[in-house]
C-alpha cells in the first residue's frame, strides 16, 4: 500500500484524490504500525512548519518515518511535507524536522512578494529513479524555501533567485510544490512516482 501519513494537516484529501485519478490507491495512515508495514510513503503538508513539525510528532510518526528510510522504504515529501524532510525551519526554529536531508529551510528575501502563491515554471536539472517530471509549471504556496546541498537538488524555481523546487536522494524526494494541485504535470509526477515505487 501506498500511505499518506494522516497527522491532521492540510492536503490529505486532494493528495489522496490525486493518486486515485491516476490509477493508484492511497490509504491515509495514522496507526503506526500500519505505517511500517507501507510499500511507499507520502509525507503531505501545509501552511506553517511549527504547526505541522508538532502535530506530525504529536501523533508519534517520526520514529516510523525514520525506520521507513532506514529500511529503503520509498518516500515523498509535498510542500511542508518536503520541508520535514529536513533538519528544521526558521519559520518555527524550535520546531525539529526528521533530518533526512542536510540541511535547513529559511525565509524567502529579495522577492517579488510573498509568499509566493501560483503557477512557477520549474526546471528539472538532476536524474531520480522515482522522478519522471519535466520542465513545466506547477503549483506553488509558500515563504519558506529549503537551503540544501547542491548534490541532493533536482529541480529548481527561478523567484527571486533560483531556489530549489524538487529535492531528492536515494529512496527520498520531495516537491516544494503542490502536485496534485499543477493540472496533467502534477499528476504525471504522482503517476510516475507511484509506478516507480509499486
């Protein structure tokens, strides 16, 4: 099974529509255990990263989502959901991130305006066995962006400066975007990573 970790925040519904309109079920998962047993698993998020870093801990996720990628287990970060991914944010600097990916996630400065809300054409510069996206435009919310290593960065977004869009490693990847929310290009990204993961 395909699990959408279910801590309570933001775009469960329209991420778990997304995979069905591609062909793919996904469960929304909260037991733990269940969580463990996940072929795949999709880390969702949205709005502001202290209020989905307690909420995501709360429930006791951590743990399970750390022994998932220990043991290989395929994941995919969306918007805060990628954000968790790493160390921390300076949206909410007591608030930890799972630190799956070195790194740290800031507010974005010298920008149009923020947050940065609506369609952003995003340019895929690295190879991922789960990644299939091409250049195109998709579907942004957010004032913070991720600051990672150069190595782990596969997409960028030009807004104020390049930034990174899609980060990834082995077994691991995250969109700053929201993919079920970008129209055919998102969802051929969901379908794709679903496929690659099945």
């Amino acid at each position: 099974m395909i699990a959408v970790a279910d801590y309570g925040v933001g775009n469960l519904a329209s991420v778990r529509k997304a995979f069905r309109a591609v062909g793919h079920d996904a469960e929304l998962v909260r037991d733990t255990r269940r969580l463990r047993d996940a072929r795949a698993i999709v880390l969702p998020g949205v709005g502001h990263f202290g209020h989905c870093s307690r909420e995501f801990h709360r429930y006791g996720l951590g743990p399970a989502i750390t022994d998932a990628r220990s043991r290989g287990v395929p994941i995919l970060g969306i918007c805060v959901g990628m954000q968790l991914l790493f160390e921390g944010s300076e949206e909410a600097e007591d608030a930890p991130g799972l630190g799956l990916l070195a790194g740290s996630v800031r507010k974005m400065r010298g920008v149009p305006r923020l947050p940065q809300i609506g369609w952003n054409e995003v340019r895929v510069r690295g190879a991922h066995p789960h990644l299939a996206a091409a250049d195109g435009w998709y579907y942004f919310v957010h004032s913070y962006a991720a600051e990672p290593d150069a190595d782990v960065i596969l997409g960028t977004v030009d807004y104020g400066g390049e930034r990174a869009a899609i980060v990834g490693a082995e077994g691991l990847l995250g969109v700053q975007f929201h993919p079920e929310k970008s129209g055919p290009a998102g969802l051929g990204l969901i379908r794709a990573w679903a496929q690659a993961v099945s």
